[in-house]
C-alpha cells in the first residue's frame, strides 16, 4: 500500500516506536509518585516537555500535555469564552476551521455569544479586512479570535502572524490551531505572539491519543479537566508516559528534519502534481500555491466522483481522501469547499493526498499513474456528466 493520508494521521517512526517501547513494558510507574521508576517516568516527561517546546520556540512551563488536539482546542476555547463572559462576549473564527474549533464556538452562539466566521477568497486564504472590522466591533477585549495556522483540507497556510497582530491590536485573545502545521513547517511563538497554541503528536509521526496546548506565559488560564492536579494544576489525570515520550521524541525528530531544510516531501508533492497537470486533462490544484503545507495536495477532476476514485485506487492499493464529505451515503460539498466557493460538481471531484517524510519519490510517481488510470477508468464508465458512482472491480 501506499499510504498518502498523512494530513489524516501519520504511522509512527521506528525511532519513536523505539523510544515509548521501555514505558510501554517496564516503566509502567505512575510518575506523580515518590519511588525510583515514578521519578525515572517524570523525568521522561519532563524531557519530552522540552523537545515539544523546542519544536514551536516555546518554554518547557508553558506546554500542558492533552490527549490529543480536540482536548487542547477545547481546552482553550471554553477557558476564553468563560474569560470575556456571555453578555459581551464575540467569537471570531474562520470558516474553514477544523470541527473542533467550529463545534465549541456555534455552542457559544446557542447560548448568546456573537459568532463572528471570517470568509476566505477562492485560494483559501483568510480575509484580513474582515477580520479586522469583527476585531474592532468587539468593544474593551470583550472577544477572543482563534484561526488556524493552515487547513487540513487543502493544506492552505494562514497569515497567522497578521491575523495575530490584528486581535491583539484590538486587544483580543488569540488562540491558534496549529494541528496540521506543527511539525510540518516553521512554527515559532516568539516571533508569532499567540496566547494559545493546539497541537498533536500524530500528525508528525507521534503516537495518537497525545496532544499539548502551549499556553503563553502569563496569560490568565484556567484547566478544563480538574482532578489530581497534574500538568501544574493545569490538566488533571495521570500522564500517558509513553505517549508523552512519544511525542516528544517526535517533535526531536521533526524539528531536525526542518532544521535541515530538507525539501524532499515537497519535491515529492510537486512532481506528483506535475505528472497529473501533464497527463489529466481537467485537472486542477486547488489552494494558494504560495502558502500551501509542502505535503499536502487538493486536486479536483472534471467528470469524475471522487468516491468512485477512492475505491478504485483503493482497489490498486493507495490510501487517500475525498476532498468533500459523505453523509448518509451522499457527497456534500464540506464548510471549506463552500467557502473557497466550489461548485457541488468540483467538490464531489476533489480528493486530498497527504505525503510524509516516510513516502518516495517513486511511490509519488507510482501513484499519479494509479490516479490516471482511476480517472480514465471512472471517466469510461459515467460518461460526459456526473452520474451515480457503480463500484466496478479492475
């Protein structure tokens, strides 16, 4: 199989595997106590707070450790929202924002907060301008705004640090989901002034079920999970050691990767582009070329389903996604589609592959082959128009 899902999840690394392996089996200590392996097992936390910090230019006290990047978006968001109160309270967003923002934030509306979902132009990229109106019309601070840093449908990278300037001019909290960036590329809160900051380890070839939320240093904070106290009274419960020791091995690791300057999964990325620009007709990428993660790929076909093409290149043993989601049996064009302004035939045609650091140029090529033939193959079968999709076998 060639697996390129990787904006979905990512395997593990043999070095990660390797590094959780001893807390897996042995040091199975719970690390809040007081005898040798539950120190050995707070030290191996306390290592892995270091190399997630290092990853993102943060200080190791200001990463709390979740179970994964929904907790730690949520974990900010209902904080913020019990910050600036029902009665004045404003919500600015985007609309292209990961459910796990979008989900806590229409809750907030329900219960009489203003829901602000700022639009994005057709290359999915964030409208500045109306950010800034909605940042204005919050009066006092009375608000929060969280964008994320770049999309996990189409890969589009934010202008996060002007979306950032923008909030705290007007005085606002700013909260960021970085989930899909972390790891992927440069992501620095020194020189990117967030206040709270989402991410998870199995995105960059870390163990699921693991996440941290870097909140800034003296920002107010208070935890969404109250119990024993753990994380510096932060985030109760007790730690997953080897999760933890996962993921912090992880962030070494990509951080290295991106220290380098190695551009291989973008040079992957690209000459698959290529050869589908090249050998498709009615092909197209969507997404800003500019400002895109260096993995990931959104491509549409003209007459062409993109359920029916899943199965087929399932069939021929490459794992990716629909561009668009499927409820109850029916492709719906999804909240990001509809605001870069896809038609239903362009959304029901679009599919996104994910590259990681552990595809080849080969398999890269191997699978814009296995495309072209999907294509002509599904092409053949529903003729000129759109039509229902029939599973047919190779």
């Amino acid at each position: 199989m060639i697996y390129l899902d990787a904006n979905a999840t990512t395997p593990l690394l043999p070095e990660v595997l390797e590094a959780m392996m001893p807390w897996l089996t042995g040091g199975f200590h719970n690390p809040n106590a007081s005898y040798r392996g539950a120190k050995a097992a707070r030290q191996a936390i306390d290592t892995a707070r270091e190399q997630v910090a290092a990853l993102i230019g943060a200080q190791p006290d200001e990463i709390v450790f979740t179970s994964g990047g929904t907790e730690s978006t949520n974990t900010a968001l209902k904080w913020l929202a019990r910050l600036v109160g029902r009665k004045s309270g404003r919500a600015i967003t985007s609309a292209i924002e990961h459910s796990a923002v979008l989900k806590p934030c229409e809750t907030f509306e329900e219960v009489g907060y203003r829901l602000d979902r700022i639009g994005v132009n057709s290359l999915g990229r964030l409208d500045l301008d109306a950010l800034r109106a909605a940042c204005a019309s919050a009066k006092d601070g009375g608000g929060f705004a969280s964008i994320m840093w770049a999309n996990n449908e189409t890969g589009v990278i934010q202008p996060l640090a002007e979306a950032c300037a923008i909030a705290k001019e007007h005085g606002l909290a700013f909260h960021t989901d970085a989930i899909q960036a972390v790891g992927k590329i440069p992501v620095d809160v020194r020189e990117t002034p967030v206040d709270f900051l989402s991410l998870s380890a199995h995105k960059f070839h870390g163990p699921k079920g693991v996440g941290a939320l870097y909140v800034r240093s003296g920002c107010r904070f208070e935890p969404l999970l109250r119990g024993g106290g753990q994380e510096s009274g932060r985030r109760s419960g007790t730690e997953n050691t080897a999760g933890i020791v996962g993921f912090g091995k992880a962030a070494e690791l990509a951080k290295q990767l991106l220290d380098s300057g190695d551009q291989s999964i973008r040079t992957m990325r690209d000459a698959f582009e290529a050869k589908l620009l090249e050998t498709i007709t009615g092909c197209e990428i969507n997404g800003d070329p500019d400002h895109r993660l260096p993995g990931t790929s959104h491509v549409s076909f003209e007459r062409c389903e993109a359920a029916g093409l899943l199965i087929l290149l399932d069939d021929m043993g490459i794992a990716c996604s629909a561009g668009s989601a499927c409820m109850t049996g029916k492709q719906q064009p999804s909240h990001v589609q509809k605001a870069m302004g896809f038609n239903d035939a362009k959304a029901k045609s679009s599919l996104r592959l994910g590259f990681s650091r552990l595809n080849t140029l080969e398999e890269a090529m191997q699978a814009a082959e296995a495309v072209l033939k999907a294509v002509e193959k599904l092409r053949r079968v529903q003729g000129s128009g759109v039509g229902p999709v029939t599973v047919y076998t190779p």
